[in-house]
C-alpha cells in the first residue's frame, strides 16, 4: 500500500492536535509525542524518497516548535556495557 499525500496530511495533524491537547502540556507527554513524530518521520522518509521531512514536522508542530531529528539517537541505558572497569 502506498501512502499519499493526503495520508502524510492526516498524520501530521492528528499529531498536531495531540501536541495543542492540553492534558498532554507536560514534559512527559510531550517528549513521548515529539519521539514519536520523530521516529514516524523517519519511517516516511526512509519508504519514500521524495518525502518532505521539514514539511511534515512542520505541520506535525502547527508550524511552532522546531523538532529536531537525530539520525542517531544518543545511547540508552539498554545500550550501556554490562561491566566497567574502575
């Protein structure tokens, strides 16, 4: 199934409404929101080559904010040794 453009549309203004939702005001809720626009973001433009990545982040953030994308995220603790050496 190929997506449209109408489909990358819908997606990024349910995430702007989510984001404008104040019950999801918090610092929680709202790097969870950005993590997921991100990661969406990414799968987009990585299925679809012509993808306008700023576009989407800018009608996913209500032309606001600016979410930044990494390429590599930053290692977790899942991604830390299991031994250290002091």
């Amino acid at each position: 199934m190929t997506m449209t453009r109408r489909d990358y549309e819908m997606l990024a203004a349910v995430i702007a409404q989510e984001r404008a939702n104040p019950a999801n005001d918090h610092t929680l809720e709202r790097c969870a929101i950005d993590s997921v626009t991100a990661a969406i973001a990414r799968a987009l433009a990585a299925d679809n080559p012509r993808f306008n990545t700023r576009r989407f982040l800018a009608a996913a953030t209500a032309g606001g904010e600016t979410l930044l994308l990494a390429e590599d995220p930053p290692p977790g603790p899942l991604d830390a040794p299991d031994e250290v050496d002091l």
